[in-house]
C-alpha cells in the first residue's frame, strides 16, 4: 500500500483504462487481467463495471457488456428454461452457471469451483435498465427476449438457497442474493411490461424483512445473526430499502462497529479468511456511497481516502489489503494457492468511479 494517495484525478483516469482495458472483444469484461482464478467474466462484476462506464458517459462500452450477456443467454436456449423449470420444482442440479468464459462459453469447471449463484442475474437485469435510463431508449425485441429470460429463471428460483456473492454456504437464502433478484425483477418487470414480475419482487422484499431482519437489522443469511458488508447493497444501489429506514440504519451502524478495521478498510464479515480476511477496496467504495446517502459526509470522505491510498504505485486497486488482516496466519495459504490477491481488480476500479460519481467528486 503507498504512504500517501495518488491524485484522485489520476487515479480516476486510471480506474476508466483499466476497465476498458479489461473489455474483451466479445464485450465480456475480465475481473481481473493478472490473476489466473480471476480469469472469467461474472455478470455481477461486470454489470457494476459497465454501470460506471455508463456513468462517465463510456456507453459503446457498457452496450457492449449488455449485448454480450444477451447473446450468452440466448445462446443457452434451451438450458434456461430447463433451469427455470428445474427451479420450480425446487431442484438445483441444473441451475444457470454464474460466471463464464470472455466468450460467452460456460467455464469448464475444471478448477472444482462452486458455480450456482443468482445475484449476476439480479444485478444484470437492474444495470441493463440503469443503462437503458441513461441512454434514453427502450429494449429491442432481441433484447427483451433475453430479459424476459432471466426474469423467468429468478421468478422461479429467486428464494431457493444458493451460494452467496462470495461463492460461500450454499445452504442458505441471503440478504444480497435477495436484493439482487428482487431489484433486477422489478427492473424486468418495467422493461417488459410484466406485472407477474414485480409481483414476484415484493414477494421476494417480503422474505427480506420477515425471514432476514434479526434483532433491528438484516443479516447475513437465514442461518446467522452476523452482517456482511453485502448487506449494503439492499439500499444502494438495490433500493429494496431506503437508506433512512432504521433496520437499515441499524444494519450500516453494525457494518461500521464490528467490520470497519481501525485503518478504515472495509472487511467482508466477521470470521473471514480468505487472503487472512482483509480490509476490500470496492466494499470501502461502497460505504463512502452508503455513508454520504446519509448525511455522513466526512466519514464518507475518509472512507473514499482509504480506497485511494490502497492503490498501488501503478494505481492499480486490489481486491483487498493484506495490512490489517483478521486471521494472518491464513494469509500464507491463499498465496502459496493463488499468489497475491488480484491486483487490478475491475470491480474495486469501478466502485471508486461510482463512489466518486455519487459524492459529486469527479
């Protein structure tokens, strides 16, 4: 980590090269261009990474990400509705992959590696209708298939268990998982003029508050009584909650006292230890959003000066610090598996861009 931040207006240019320079030809962005694991396009990466380029007025470059998932659903065919079926009879064997090769092929699972999640689809579905927002047009017809798609597939399995957005306890219902499928059918539902869809979404919101708020504010998962920073998202960008809703407030105030280390970082959840359970850059970024949404704006603003002195000499943004780590003696493991965590990584580019967006600071 540097001693002192580089310029923000720098470090803001950069963080624009580095997601264009991670779109590959087919519109896929890469999550990471140097990690090995990190090799694969995940729709909720890259929904978030094309909702900042949107932001920055880089839409050939978002329209392209949104046209290559259309294509990779539709080339999928029947495998969705085998899905969808397959979910309303509450089967999970044939679930829809969550990442994908950079040309739109499923990863080969070669590497063993838990592939049932449904927040990429949820996510994809309100970061296309965030794009179409803000390019002034409605859907096409092909388009709109593939919307009608996804929106069918997580009607269907939107309350099932799965993996969380870390690819961890595939035997429960979370938070995010929720928000994410709830905000993406209610997005569908305005795009193709589907109530059913939006019916489904405040079933789903309905979960949330009954089976996922404990003791004032929302958890993890149905099996715990712990935040994630995760959990964030249920208000922004999700807005399955308001930010002044005081089970959310509640949640936001846990989130900072017992995951916000003293440097000012951001971990995932207690217990973590992954990489030894580190301080992550874009879910720093994404307190900054939450905080200054509240009236917080200086601890937002220090939140947003942590993320940039986390940025190497080449002002590349990693996945998460290795300085104030939970369980250090885990560390070793994960580099002698991986080698050091993923640096660039897309995501933390973009959520410092929107953070930036969002506090009026770009």
């Amino acid at each position: 980590m540097t001693l002192t931040a580089p310029s923000r207006a720098q470090l803001l240019e950069h963080s624009l090269r580095v997601l264009l320079g991670g779109q590959a030809p087919s519109g896929a962005f890469v999550a990471s261009p140097h990690f090995p694991m990190y090799r694969y396009a995940w729709l909720r990466d890259g929904s978030f990474c094309a909702d900042a380029l949107d932001r920055y007025g880089q839409h050939e470059a978002a329209a392209r990400f949104h046209d290559w998932v259309c294509t990779t659903i539709l080339s999928l065919g029947s495998r969705v509705t085998t899905a969808t079926e397959a979910a309303a009879a509450g089967l999970a064997a044939a679930m829809l992959p969550t990442r994908f090769e950079l040309d739109g092929t499923e990863e080969s699972g070669e590497d063993n590696w838990p592939n049932f999640q449904l927040d990429g689809y949820g996510t994809w579905l309100w970061a296309f209708a965030e794009h179409l927002r803000r390019t002034g047009r409605q859907p096409t017809s092909r388009e709109s298939k593939g919307v009608t798609l996804v929106a069918e597939y997580l009607a269907a399995a939107g309350d099932q268990p799965c993996y969380d957005c870390w690819e961890e306890s595939v035997d429960r219902r979370h938070s995010s998982t929720l928000a994410a499928c709830a905000a993406g059918l209610h997005a569908a539902a305005q795009l193709v003029s589907e109530p059913a869809f939006e019916l489904v979404a405040s079933r789903l919101t309905q979960v949330l508050s009954v089976d996922l708020v404990k003791n004032g504010s929302w958890v993890k998962h149905d099996g715990t009584t712990e935040v994630d920073a995760s959990l964030l998202w249920l208000a922004l960008p999700f807005q399955v909650v308001a930010v002044n809703d005081h089970r959310f407030m509640r949640t936001l105030d846990r989130i900072c006292g017992e995951l916000r280390a003293d440097s000012g970082g951001v971990r995932r959840y207690r217990g973590d230890t992954f990489y030894g359970g580190g301080e992550w850059v874009l879910l720093t970024a994404w307190l900054a959003w939450v905080l200054n949404a509240t009236g917080r704006h200086d601890h937002a603003v220090a939140c947003l000066a942590w993320v940039e002195k986390a940025a190497t000499a080449a002002l590349d943004l990693p996945e998460q610090t290795l300085g104030h780590v939970q369980h250090p003696e885990r560390i070793a493991e994960w580099v002698d598996r991986w080698g050091p965590p993923a640096t660039p990584l897309l995501w933390s580019h973009a959520m410092h861009l929107v953070a930036l967006d969002e506090m009026g600071l770009r």
